[in-house]
C-alpha cells in the first residue's frame, strides 16, 4: 500500500504535468492534405487559409466526405478507379456493391521540427525539476505520413501516423484512423449529410481541434487529467484532446450551420480498452452566418469586392463529456486485484468562435467534475464518498491576417485545477496555470510555413536551496519551427 | 448618252474599282516557333501601334469563362477599349483581380466573386497585359493581352496564326507569351497574304 505525502503530491502533480507536455509535444498532429491538391489539381490555400486550420470551404468539403460540395466529379482532375461499373448497384445483392478507389495513391507527407529557446533556469528549479538546455534544436522533429480520401459516393477515410518522433527511427503513434458513411439519412428522407457515422480512431468532434492546430503548443485543457487529493481514488486519465477509439454518429444539415455529433468511444485516449465501460461524447453547435448578402450567405464561402473569405459568422457550441472509471482502493486506476469502485466523471463546457474578413476571435470554457473516493487502510479497510474533484479552465485567442501569407496569433489558456491545490504547494503563483502564447505564422508558400511562438508560463514553485523559501520561476520559452507538407 | 458622259461615267467606276482595291482585305498568316518554350501556343500577335491610327472600342463583349476552375481560353486577345465578360461556369465561388497591366500596379483590379451563371464585365481601355488570378484558386492563371489595333490573334497548338481583314501596308508585328520575351518584326502586308515566320525566345 502506498501513501502520499504532502511533498510527493505535489512533485506527482508537477510530474503529471511534465509527462503530459510530453505527451502533447509527442501527440500525432495530423494536417493539410496534399493529396487533395493532386486529386483536384488545386492549392492547398482552396481549403485551408493557414493550414492546417480550415477555411469555410475546407470544412463544407470535410463534411461532404472530402468531396466538392457540388458537382465534384466535374472538379476531379485525377479519376478514380472503378470497383464494379455503377450498373452493378442494379445487380445487387447477385453482385459486390460497385465502389472506386482513387486513381493515384492518396498519400502525403508532413514534417515538423521546431527550435526551442528556454528561460535560464535558476539552481534551486534544476534540483527539483531537472535540467533543461537552453536551447534545443529541432524538437520534436516529426515525419507524418497522411492518407485521406473517399471510396465513391458515401464513404471516405483519413489515417494519419506520426512514422518517426524525435530521433532516428523512433516511432510515432497513429493518429486518427477511421472510415466514414457520409448521408446516411438519404434514404429516409433526411436532408443531405444529416446523418453520417464513422468508425475507428479518430480526435473527438472538438470545438477546436488539437490534432490540426495551427499552434506550436497545445490547448491546456485539452490536456487536463484529473488527480484527486492524497489518500483519494480519482486517478483520470482521459486526455480530452487526445484521440479516441469508437463509433460516431453525426450531421451537418442546414447549409452546415448545425453541426452535431454523438460518440461511444473507449475513454482510453488512443490506447486499447481498460474498462468495460463506455464512454460518450456530445457535441451540438450551431453558426449564425451574419453575411448581408444573401447570395453570400448562402454560398460556400463569402463573397465580397475584394476577393472570397470565410463568412462573417458566429458559431456558439456545447459539448458534454460523460464516462465512469473504475478505480481501485489505493488510487490506481482501472480493475485489479484490489476492490474498486466506480466513479463517474462528465466534461461541459460551451465555445465561440466569430469571424470578421481578416480576424477571427474564439474561446472555449470547460468544467471538469469526478467522483471521489477517500480510502482507510484499516483494518478493517473502507472506502467511502469524498468531494468531487473538478477543474474548470479554457483558452481565448485571436488570428489575424495581415497578409494571406502573414498571419498574427495569440492564445491564452488557464487551468484552474482542484487537483493543483490539494495536492501540496499551488502548482502555480497565483492558483491559476495560465500562459500566453503570441506567434506569428508566415507561409513561405503554400505547403511551407515558417512559425514561431512565444509562451509566457506561470510561475511555478521551487525552494531555494539556500533559505528553503518557496520561490517562482516562469519557464517561459520561445519556439520557432518549419513546416512543410507535400 | 453623250460620249463624254459616257467616258465620265467610266472614269467613276474606274476610281471606285481603285478605291475597292486598295482597302480591300488582306491578312497575315504565320507560325510562330519557340526556343526553350514548352508550347508554342496561347501566344499573342499582334500589330502595334499605327501612328495617325485611331481606331473605335469594339461593342461585341470578349468572354472569358471560369471552367473547371481554370480561365477559359488561357490567353485572349483584345482590342484597347474591349469590354471582357468574366464567366463562371463552375459551382464555387471564384474571384477575378489582376495585379497590374504590364506592371504598372495602378491598373490593378479586383472584380470580386461571383456564383455560378453569372458574369461580370470590365472594360480595359489600357494596353498591355493583365495577369488573372482567382485569390481562391491560387493555381488559376490567364492573360488578357489588349492590343492598340484591332489586328491580333492567339496561336493554335501549332504555332499558327491568322490576322484576317487588314489593310495593305507595312506594320510591326509585335508578339506576347507567358513564358518568352515579346518579339517584334517588321511585315509588309501587300499581296492578299502576307506570310510571317516568328521567334519566341525564353
């Protein structure tokens, strides 16, 4: 039976939340797809305005199941190959279903390497947390290999697998695996991709995406696990940023102005099952296009005397999180030997997102809440109700384009964690993880991008050597990175 | 009928006959060949400015459509004072600019973005060349070569070309290509037709 201290939760916290950055920093990040461009013959800047973040049209031909929202076979530069003629649908079921693949190997390729440039850290924060550089040159240094497409009308598919992290022949991790039936609802009079389903591995229907995040560093509450207080039982691994493996049903009717999604997944992160349970995800969102024009508001992307954009729009979202874990007595976390119980947990939170010509504003807000459960040793041993743990927290930020190619941004993302502060010393100065985070984004071309970033972290805690006073140091960090795909 | 009337009368159809003979038709017919040029065609011919020349806009409207998320044709030709009807043909958006006219960044243009169906016209009273681009389509690429005469035409596949209806006389013969260096030769349009070899050089 293990027993915390005081001191060793709060180094378990900070360890916590060293392995998560390092977990993130490794997290397969998918990307724009170059394939498209091959198949359609056009830019990558048709679908993303900085990739890979989608534009208005990027996202109405991600719903329609990587296809052109109208007549895309006019548009397909490259054909496919036919599984069976299409009269083959009249000989079914005496006959497979005629279906196509594409007509060239739909694969792309991403690499990533940034520069790190560290704070000096200060003696007594190298006793604690370890050394390190000040500089760190190209890390992480990721090779992705991307393959996205449709297989005919309904059904479309993306993998995407970090090959190499890091060093030589390190591997990466699979990041979103999955295969898609786009309209499902046709035959039942639904209007068109009202309902679609996909199956596999896949980043949950955020209202920000990590996966394809335009930032160097990952939304912090996206990241957040949950860890209850010494001698409790929450020990949450789910990372909500991270991919999930299940079934997920989902629409885009009304233009694409609602969205809504429904998800049973493992609750395991991208890691096989560890409970019986499942766990479910929903998302209900829903864009209000402020376009004057009416032929604006109603076409794929705005028009407008200088040239298309996204749409003058709002989007407001909600999605709610819900799963139970199953813990055992002494906090580990999942069935063993010992006598478990379970504990329930849900994530709620809402977002926004508004777009104006050359900026875009967003935020999101999340509430996390576990059960909790406070052990005795005994004997005898008992297991009872403690307070739940929670934390709440999000990000806000804004993208400017000062040019096509010459992008500003800013995120600002705060944590405040329950876990933080009863576990020990505040992981942060002023109980509140934050860090902003300005960058810029210049894309060299339109599959080459050069970024940089700058975070300024919260001040974390670190006992002087010489008095043993707690003391606070800002690991703040500059990071600059190439980018390409192809 | 007195003879002198007679002979009057003969004299006027004689001059009339003259008169028809000398602004009748002519053409030039050429080839162009390229050195270091993938394709000899989509080039522009035409004949430059003729001094004491002037000639009226041309009311009949050049369309340039949007197909397939490319310009269609890639190069047209057109008269200064033309007014050129963007099509789109296709089922996005597309937009129309042009980032200049032969460089001078003061012509530049943004027509904007229109759905399919429609088309917006432009009238270009400057000569030179307008780039087009489509600012969603960044591959998009056409010309909009407008000419001081009414004399010009665009190269087949092959390199050739006909400049029809101009009248006899001596002209410079200029030519305009995406990827050469404009070329200019003298051609002395006498007979019915006259013929022009050029060069486009890289």
């Amino acid at each position: 039976m293990r027993y915390h201290t005081r001191d060793s939760s709060f180094f378990a916290v900070v360890a916590a939340l060293v392995v998560l950055s390092s977990v993130l920093a490794s997290a397969p990040k998918s990307s724009a797809i170059p394939a498209f461009s091959r198949k359609y013959q056009t830019s990558c800047t048709t679908c993303h305005n900085n990739y890979p973040e989608l534009n208005d049209f990027g996202e109405a031909f991600k719903k329609n199941g990587f296809k052109f929202p109208k007549d895309d076979e006019t548009f397909v530069k490259e054909p496919p190959v036919l599984l069976g003629s299409k009269a083959q649908k009249e000989a079914f079921p005496g006959a497979v279903y005629p279906g196509e693949i594409p007509g060239f190997l739909p694969i792309a390729f991403r690499y990533e390497g940034n520069f790190t440039l560290n704070r000096k850290q200060p003696a007594g924060f190298i006793t604690q947390t370890g050394f390190t550089p000040r500089t760190d040159l190209f890390a992480p240094n990721t090779f992705t290999i991307i393959s996205a497409g449709s297989f005919g009308q309904n059904l479309s598919f993306w993998i995407d697998d970090d090959i190499s992290v890091d060093a030589a022949n390190a591997s990466g991790a699979m990041g979103d695996g999955w295969l898609k039936y786009s309209d499902l609802g046709h035959g039942i009079g639904l209007p068109k991709n009202a309902l679609n389903v996909r199956f596999g591995q896949f980043e949950l229907d955020l209202p920000f995406t990590q996966a394809k995040t335009i930032y160097l560093s990952p939304y912090d509450i996206y990241s957040q696990t949950n860890l209850g207080p010494t001698g409790t039982t929450t020990n949450n691994p789910v990372i909500f940023g991270s991919a999930q493996r299940g079934i997920e049903f989902g629409g885009t009717p009304n233009n694409g102005n609602f969205d809504w999604s429904v998800a049973v997944i493992n609750g395991s992160n991208a890691g096989d099952a560890a409970r019986s349970s499942k766990d479910v995800y929903v998302r209900l969102s829903q864009r209000f296009n402020l376009e004057r024009d009416p032929e604006s508001r109603n076409a794929i992307q705005a028009a407008g005397p200088t040239g298309p954009r996204d749409h003058t729009s709002i989007r407001l979202g909600f999605y709610y999180y819900h799963g139970k874990n199953e813990q055992n007595q002494d906090g580990t976390t999942f069935p063993g030997i010992l006598t478990t119980v379970e504990e329930p947990f849900y994530r709620v939170g809402g977002d926004l997102r508004f777009k104006y010509r050359h900026l875009e504003l967003f935020g999101l807000a999340m509430y996390g809440h576990d059960d909790n459960h406070l052990f005795t040793a005994g004997p005898p041993a008992t297991i009872a109700a403690a307070p739940a743990v929670k934390f709440s927290g999000g990000f806000a930020g804004a993208n400017y384009w000062f040019y096509p190619w010459l992008i500003g941004t800013f995120h600002y993302d705060a944590v405040n964690s329950h876990a933080d502060f009863i576990n020990g010393a505040p992981a942060s100065e002023h109980q509140t993880r934050n860090r902003f985070s300005p960058g810029f984004q210049i894309l060299a071309r339109a599959n080459i991008k050069i970024v940089g970033e700058y975070q300024y972290t919260f001040g974390q805690p670190y006992s002087d050597p010489v008095t043993g006073n707690t003391l606070f140091f800002r690991p703040n960090t500059f990071q600059a990175g190439i980018d390409y795909v192809f | 009928m007195s003879l002198v009337k007679i002979a009057a009368k003969g004299v006027a159809v004689g001059l009339t006959l003259a008169l028809v003979s000398v602004v009748k038709a002519n053409e030039i017919k050429g080839k162009v060949s390229v050195q270091g040029i993938k394709s000899a065609e989509n080039i522009a011919v035409y004949v430059d400015v003729i001094p004491d020349k002037k000639f009226d806009a041309p009311k009949d409207p050049v369309v340039v459509d949007q197909r397939k998320m490319a310009f269609v044709p890639h190069v047209v030709a057109a008269q200064q004072g033309t007014t050129v009807e963007f099509l789109n043909s296709d089922s996005v958006g597309h937009n129309v600019y042009w980032p200049s006219i032969s460089g001078n960044k003061k012509l530049a243009h943004n027509l904007g973005t229109w759905p399919k169906g429609e088309k917006k016209p432009f009238q270009f009273n400057d000569v030179g060349v307008a780039s087009l681009l489509c600012n969603v389509h960044p591959e998009m690429s056409g010309y909009v070569v407008v000419t001081p005469t009414p004399y010009f035409a665009v190269t087949d596949k092959d390199g050739n070309f006909e400049i029809k209806n101009i009248p006899a006389g001596k002209y410079t013969l200029k030519t305009w290509s995406e990827d050469g260096k404009p070329t200019t030769q003298a051609v002395d349009v006498s007979g019915a037709t006259a013929s022009v070899e050029l060069t486009v050089k890289k």
